[in-house]
C-alpha cells in the first residue's frame, strides 16, 4: 500500500466533488498509508434533541472518512461506492469530533475500513464503525 | 404492539424536535401497527458526483423512518436512542425515494427495525438497512 | 434473475463440499426465483445455556441458506465467498428452525441477501441477518 | 472497568456451560482490563472448500472471544446475550487463529465489543467484527 494523494489533495478533492458537505466543517488532521484522522465542528444544524450529534452527521463523518483513505491509496480517478456501513454509537457526543480510520482492506475489488470517531477535547470514543467500498474494475 | 401516535402526530414530532431535518422533505405516507412507509423529496443538496443519491442521505431516511415506527409505538414521551445501523446500498438511487420500515422486535429495552429503500418511481430496491433503538427505563 | 439448479442439485451440492456440516441437518424446504426456505433439525450439539439454540448455529444456518440461494442463481462453477453477515437475534428460539433468504441483490460481482431465521413451529422470528457475497470474476 | 474473573476462571466457565464448543480448542492467551486474546486450533472439522476456515467458526471466536470479555467485566452469574454481530470476512485464513477482542462499552444495560481475528503465525487479519450483548437487569 501506498498514498496516491496527500491531505491537502484529498480536501481539495472534498471540495471539488462535493461542494454539498463543504459546510459540514471536515478537516484532514493527518494522513499516512493505512490511516486518516478527519476533524469535524459541530454546529447547531447537526444537533439533536438533548444536544447530541445526530448518527447521520456521525454516519456522514465515518462515511467521509473512511472514503478519503481509500482515494488516498487507489487515486482519485477511481470512483469506489460505499456498499456497506455498519455503525454502532457508543456514548453522547460532546463538541468537535476526530473520526479515525484505518484500511483493514485494499483489494483490487472491495476496501475495508474501521473508524473510531470520537469527542476531540474528552477523547471518549462516540461511535464505532466498519465500511465496504466497491472499486470499479477500471481501476 | 399497538400505536400510540398516527401518522399527523408522528410529523408534528419530527417538525417539532427535529427542525434541522424539516428541510430533507420527509413524509410519512402510511403508518399502520408494525409499519411504516416515509418518502423523501430528492433535491440537489442530496446528491453526489454522477447524480447518485448521497450515502448519507438514505442513512438520514433509514434512520428517521425506522425512529418513527418506534416512537409511534412506544409514544413520543419516551427518547429512544439509535445503537447500531447497518446499511447495504443495493442499486444507483433516481428521483425521490420511499422507505418503508417494520418493526422486528419491540421489547422493553430494545426495538429492532428493518427498512428497505426504494425509487418511488421505479420501485426499484436501492439501500437496505437494519437499526437497533435502545429504550429508556423510564418508558 | 433465473435459477441455475434446483433444490435436490444444491442439497447434493452441499454433501459434497460441506460434508462437515451434514450433520446440522439442513433441508431446502422451497427454492424459486429470488428466494430459498431451509430447515435446520436443532438437536443438543447446538444448544446454548438455558435450551436456546447458540448464536453460531444460527449464523450458520442464515450464511448457508443465503450462499445456497446464490450458487443456485450462479451455478457451482462458481466460488463465492461471504464478505459480510451482520445478524439481529431477536427472540430466544424454540424447536427446528426454518430460514427464507431472498436475494436483494445479484451483481456482476457482488450479491446481497436477507434472511429471516423462524421457529419452525410458532413461526417467531428468531434472528434476522444480511449478509454479501463476492462473486468470482471467472463468472 | 475491573475485571470480575482471571483467565482461568474464564476458560473453566466455557467448559463448565458450553460443553459443545470444548472441541473448538479455545484458549485464553491473554486477559486484562477491557481486553481479551482467544486462540483457536483449527481442524478440518472447521474448513471450507479450498481449504479456508469456515465463515461459521470465525464468527465462533468473535462471538466467544468478545462474549468472554464481557463476562470477565460482569461476572458469570449474569447472563450476557449477543444481540448484534457484524463480521467482515478480510482474507484467507491459514493455519490456528487468535481473536483480539476489546470493549468499546460496558453500560448498564449494553456491551459492544470489537473483534479482530488474525492467523497465529502470519499475523494476517482474517476477520474483523463488532459485537453488541444485552446485559440482563438482574445485574
């Protein structure tokens, strides 16, 4: 396994591809082979009821990225497709979130990705997730 | 099982405690014991490159069709909690999209819940999901 | 979708390349386009503290019914192997089970199923599972 | 988080209430505060064809190397029930196995658990899972 793109590649690409998700406030803190770390503000729109993050901001953080460490290695000429995000939430979110995710696979047909995502001041691990990405033979 | 809100109710809740997602144009289009059938307007802010319906986005229906069929159930004093969503994407999303959501399990402490989302002009399967809500003792 | 062998073919597949699981006494109950039905005899080897069947036994059963309704729609020719199986255990199970497994997907090179895992004799849902499949290129 | 039993008392808790998986060849490795190591001879009762571990026996380890954490933490007068287990097939396995398996959570009334499983001597990951058991009242 090797990078294909660095950090400021891969929130380029963010930029360009999804101009939707701009305001979700994602920042690569950190990309080495295998691994990511992806920052996230919370604002009030992500919130709910009880001050909590909602699980679509958090499925939509762990979705993120776990698809940029894929791009990361296979270029981002290769559109893979999320097949499978399984998440479990652990404990109420507080503040800003840190989502780390690792390869568990990079095959020429599926990547494997886990993500821990958790509260960036406390260090409390909020959710948990694993995520399938289909690669297109094109690659 | 039996319903403690219908389907106005269960609406009104949503406009009520959740005013972020009053933009994601849900509908609850059928409610009846153990089922219920939401759809979703598909504007520009849900898509993803090559016009696909985001990930995020069926994660945000999945998640909001199968908390309603709960809460109809179990009545909107009580604030379940989403432990563990495991979503398939099965085929590209077109145009908006219906989920229909039914209860496997409705115990005192947990509800589990099956949703399979379709093109709603097409019916055409294209996500599938699981969801576990944890239900507070105080129910 | 059409079938590439019948229940008698895909019951005489498994004797010969599972032989060790001929002793969970599996039967293909029904087999058409899209679906299969497998029974399962629960005898004492499968049984966990308090009489309830143990997790493993129905995760066998939910992977075999649902690779079984794979290769009769792929042909035995092909090698397909489960990437994922996520499985809900909802009530305790009483007596033989049955498992129906549908296909939701049938890709070039993946498959999708679900599957509901029944008591054979008060029809209660016992576990419910999703579960994917690589499908080999040789296809 | 304490630990409620050592690792012999663990193992003798297998054979005392599951006698039917004394044949699997488990055996603790390592157990400390929120982390478990469970290795697994494999024969040929538990291979596929192709000679690959079967899907079933790996889910076997997950779902008793984390069921075992949890029970270290709870003691063995409760009785923890898995209610969630998504596993993730990664590689072919070779030769006897060992599961790392850590609590994500211990709550009152839930334990998620992460799972990985990886071949003894390569180091290879073979699988991965994550593990969701409800923890009776009676605690």
């Amino acid at each position: 396994m090797k990078l294909e793109m660095n950090a400021s590649e891969v929130e380029g690409y963010i930029d360009e591809v999804f101009p939707q998700i701009a305001d979700y406030g994602f920042c690569v803190e950190n990309l080495e082979v295998g691994k990511i770390s992806v920052s996230m503000k919370i604002t009030d729109k992500h919130l709910r009821p009880g001050g909590t993050v909602s699980g679509p901001t958090m499925f939509t953080l762990a979705d993120c990225a776990s698809y940029l460490i894929v791009l990361a290695h296979i270029g981002k000429v290769a559109l893979a497709v999320t097949t499978n995000l399984n998440i479990n939430f652990i404990s109420k979110p507080e503040g800003d979130l840190i989502a780390d995710a690792q390869l568990l696979k990079l095959g020429k047909r599926l990547a494997v990705c886990e993500i821990s995502i958790r509260s960036k001041v406390t260090e409390t691990l909020v959710a948990h997730a694993t995520a399938t990405y289909s690669i297109p033979p094109s690659r």
